[in-house]
C-alpha cells in the first residue's frame, strides 16, 4: 500500500476582496452550499462554495476577546487536522513553562589541565537545543528569517537564505576556547548529543542544531550549454557538492534533484536551469548532525587558532564520555547564549519550522528527566491544562503537526485567549505570521484592508489521489490566531477547510488565499 503526504507552508498571491454582508443560517449537506452562516460576512460563502470544496466542510469558530462573546461557530465543537498550526500548541507550552525570555546556554566543557596553553583532554560541546546557534541573529539581537525559508527549500521553489553566517556560534564558542588560554587540545573533540533522542518524519530531531542541521546548495544559471555555477553554505570538509546541473534556454525547464549523498561527504545534484531563472536553493539533510557539527566547531577552532590533532573527519561518537551529569559538572571554557525564547519561537512560528517546534517538545521531556521526545507531548497538555485550557479537545501526537493530530477549531480559539489574557500578549502576538506581511502569510490578502491586522498560524497538509489519476487532496488548510478588527475589536479565530481537490499541486495553494480572504472579510465585518 502506497501513501505519500506532502507538507505545504507555501503563500500565494493575495486574491480579490469582495463586499461584506452579515446574514444567518446553514448549510443542511455536505454536498449542498453553505447558504449562509450566523454571523459570518456573507461574501465568505462565495470562497466556501467554490467547486473544489463541494466534498468538503469547513469549521470556523470566532470569538471577542475583550467580551467573550462568540461571534461565529460553524461546526467549531469538531476535530479535524490541523496541520502546523499544531506550533501553536507546542510553542505555547514552551512559553507557558519559561516564558519569553527564557535562553539557552550552550557549554564548552574540558576534562584534564591545562598545562602551557595545551589541553591534555578533551573539549566537549553539549548540545542544548538552541535552534538558531547565533547563525540567525540580527546586529539588533533579533531573529533573521525568509518568508519563505531554506527549511522548505526542496518541496517549495522560491525559497531563500538570511544573510548571517550559520556558522557564527561555533566562531564565538571556539574564540572563548582560545581566549580561556588553550591553544592546543592533545585528546578529542566530542559533541555530547544525550539531551533527548528524536525523529520527525524520517529526520533525527538532536540537541545540536547547526544551520538547521541542513547544507544548503545555491544553483544560479551560467552561459547557456555550460554548467550553473554552485554555491555551498556553510563550506565545511569534507562536504561538497558535485553538481551536474546544466543552464538551458530562458524559457526552458528548471529541475534540480534534490540533493543526494554521494561517497566521501560527495553531495550530488543534477537537473537543469533556465538562463533567465533566479537562483534556485535546495538543501541536503543530516542524518548524523552531531559529526557535522564537530567538524564544524574543529574548523572553528582552527581558525581561532587552537590546534586540534584529532582527526576533524572522525565520525562523533559519544561512548567515552562520563555520564552527562558529570559532564555538566566539568570545567566550562565556553559557553553560547541563545536568543530569548520569544525570538526563537518567532523563528519557528513565522516560517513553520517543523524541527524546530518539534526540539521544544523534546526540551520539555529533557527538563523532565526523560530522553524521550514524545514525553513532552503529555507534559505540554499539562501546562495547558493548568492554564485552563480544555485538553480532551484536542488530540495531538507531535509538536509540528504532521498528519494524525486532532484539535476543535473552539479549542484552538480558547488557545489564544489564554495567551492574549497574558502580560507578554503582544510579544506571543509578534511570534505569528502576519496578514500579507511576512512568513507563510507574506503574500496572503497584501492588497487587503486587513493586511497588517491579521496575526495567525497556517496549517496544510495534502495526500496524493492515485484512486482518481494522482490529483491533490487537501487534507487541511488552516488558520487561526487574533486579529484587530476594522472598528477596533480584538478577535480570535480559526478557520479551517477539509477535504479540498485540485488538478495538481500549484491549484491547491490557492487555499492559502481562500482561507486568508475569509479572515480578511471577517477582520473587515467586526
């Protein structure tokens, strides 16, 4: 049996805005149209009924924060997927249990002396979960994204790179190395990656978190005939990038493989590319980032002028260490501090970072003792069951939002009244794409009145049709968060759709749009 699920964090083009009239009633079939629903603008109904939702439903609950008043509930007490809105749960509990400010310390440990400038043990780096590792950090101190970014290279052309260095923590941690008075180290280099153990969708989910654990590979077309040209960042041996890609015709084709393990650190792409094309990025995936990262910090030491004479191509192994409570008990001789958990999260939130909201989970089962990822999946509806939150109205099995979670567009409502009734509202508010602004909304609704009022999470996730020729199924398309509504109210929303069908890919991200009008004609009505 054959099933393939495909995650979409795309934006489109921000499609027409119609008139607004509010009217009630309901939709008595699935299989019939809306006619109207209490309370929603009825332009809505005509991006409701369009002919690839015929088979589907959608689920909308809307509520005033400042009165509580439900404004619109259309099926709001149903479960249905969800998509990466799931972040919201899992950044949240984040939040709920340290709050924005929160940072991480990544150590540098030594065991042995120091004895004139050599080091006669070993360097350990501990991995701590810090998602961006100074590689995303602004002069400001705040976290650099793309609305459409690198993690999402592959599946989704468009996609482009920040401009800081990714490898700018392990530069600070080596310089503190050598600023601590080593200048060389006689045993091993090791990152210690015990905190937690986890997979997300086929990929390890570690505590060592380099460039999102990801090379990427820039393509930018050449002369026509001859090939592209090649940028790999970050330059790390023995990795390169053997490249077959050859520049065609403006006009023509554009189709690069995604990158493939070769022999060596060999990473292999092939495909071709318009002369007339942008550069295209796509990305190559560790399956061991711990031995990336310690060739990484090696280079890194050798450039801060610490001599290392272990082999920097050695896979990482942590079997010698001593037990990670000693470990952390060891001389530190570097440490990086992390961005505030409010700018981390914006990280994850923003471009849908899957990994990322995934490494929280895994964060909240370490800080319970359990090495576990899924751990921190029941610690998380705990937080949120201290917080007043109605847990058994949603079902969730991850923190990113693969397929095979559950919640009630009610709930997800109630989510963000929580967080809106807190003191750092508008800084959770700020971790949320933005209507026709930026992330995974940036082009959503950019024409519309209510871009720039409109704070949400989107969700998507689609299959592949084979019964019926290969067309697209929308599993889910979802939006949900708070908006400043055109008269000055304070709402939360979501709004979600199910069940879509589209001829092909391109068709379905047209869903994106639909639901973003839908919020925009409510954030217009109130």
């Amino acid at each position: 049996m054959r099933r393939r699920n495909v995650r979409l964090a795309a934006t489109v083009l921000a499609g027409m805005l119609v008139a607004v009239a509010v009217t009630s009633c309901t939709r008595s079939s699935s299989n019939e149209e809306y006619g109207s629903v209490a309370g929603l603008p009825h332009a809505a109904l005509a991006v409701m009924n369009q002919p690839q939702y015929a088979n589907g439903r959608w689920l909308i609950s809307v509520r005033d924060l400042d009165s509580g008043k439900q404004l619109i509930n259309l099926d709001g007490d149903k479960m249905a997927e969800p998509g990466s809105f799931v972040k919201t749960y899992s950044t949240g509990a984040v939040w709920l249990k340290w709050g924005p400010d929160h940072t991480i310390s990544t150590p540098v440990k030594r065991t042995g002396e120091v004895v004139d400038g050599t080091l006669n043990g070993n360097l350990v780096l501990v991995g701590k979960g810090d998602l961006t590792m100074g590689g995303r950090t602004k002069a400001d101190g705040t976290v650099d994204f793309t609305n459409l970014d690198h993690n999402d290279a592959n599946p989704l052309p468009g996609s482009t790179l920040t401009r800081e260095d990714p490898l700018t923590g392990l530069n600070e941690l080596a310089e503190q190395v050598k600023a601590s008075g080593i200048n060389a180290v006689s045993g091993q280099v090791v990152v210690d990656d015990r905190l937690f153990d986890g997979t997300l969708g086929g990929q390890p989910v570690t505590p060592i978190i380099i460039n999102q654990n990801l090379i990427d590979v820039l393509v930018t077309p050449g002369a026509v005939g001859h090939p592209a040209s090649i940028q790999m960042t970050p330059a790390v041996a023995p990795w390169k990038v053997t490249s077959s890609v050859q520049t065609v015709a403006a006009g023509g084709t554009t189709k690069i493989s995604d990158p493939k393990s070769g022999q060596n650190g060999e990473i292999v792409v092939s495909g071709t590319i318009a002369a007339d094309s942008v550069p295209q990025l796509k990305v190559y995936a560790f399956t061991d980032p711990a031995t990336f990262a310690r060739t990484a910090f090696i280079e890194a030491l050798g450039r801060a002028g610490v001599k290392v004479t272990a082999d920097p191509l050695a896979t990482n192994s942590t079997a010698a260490l001593a037990p990670e409570n000693e470990v952390d008990a060891l001389p530190s001789v570097a440490q990086l501090q992390s961005l505030p958990l409010a700018q981390e999260a914006t990280y994850v939130m923003k471009i849908s970072y899957n990994r990322g909201a995934q490494t929280f989970v895994c964060l909240l089962a370490a800080d319970a003792g359990s090495k576990d990822c899924d751990d921190g999946m029941g610690i998380a509806g705990e937080l949120w069951a201290d917080a007043g939150l109605n847990t058994a109205d949603a079902a969730l099995i991850d923190g990113s939002g693969l397929p095979g979670n559950l919640i009630t567009p009610d709930n997800a409502v109630e989510v963000q009244t929580i967080m809106a009734k807190r003191p750092d509202a508008a800084r959770w508010k700020a971790t949320l794409p933005i209507l026709g602004v930026d992330g995974s909304l940036a082009t959503v609704q950019a024409d519309s009145p209510a871009a720039g009022k409109v704070f949400a999470k989107t969700g998507s996730l689609l299959a592949v049709d084979d019964f019926n020729g290969g067309r697209i199924r929308l599993i889910t398309k979802t939006l949900g968060g708070v908006m400043d509504t055109k008269s000055g109210h304070h709402l939360a929303f979501t709004i979600m759709v199910n069940q879509g069908f589209y001829p092909t890919v391109d068709g379905v991200l047209e869903a994106n749009n639909d639901v973003g009008k839908v919020a925009a004609l409510i954030q217009q009505a109130y």
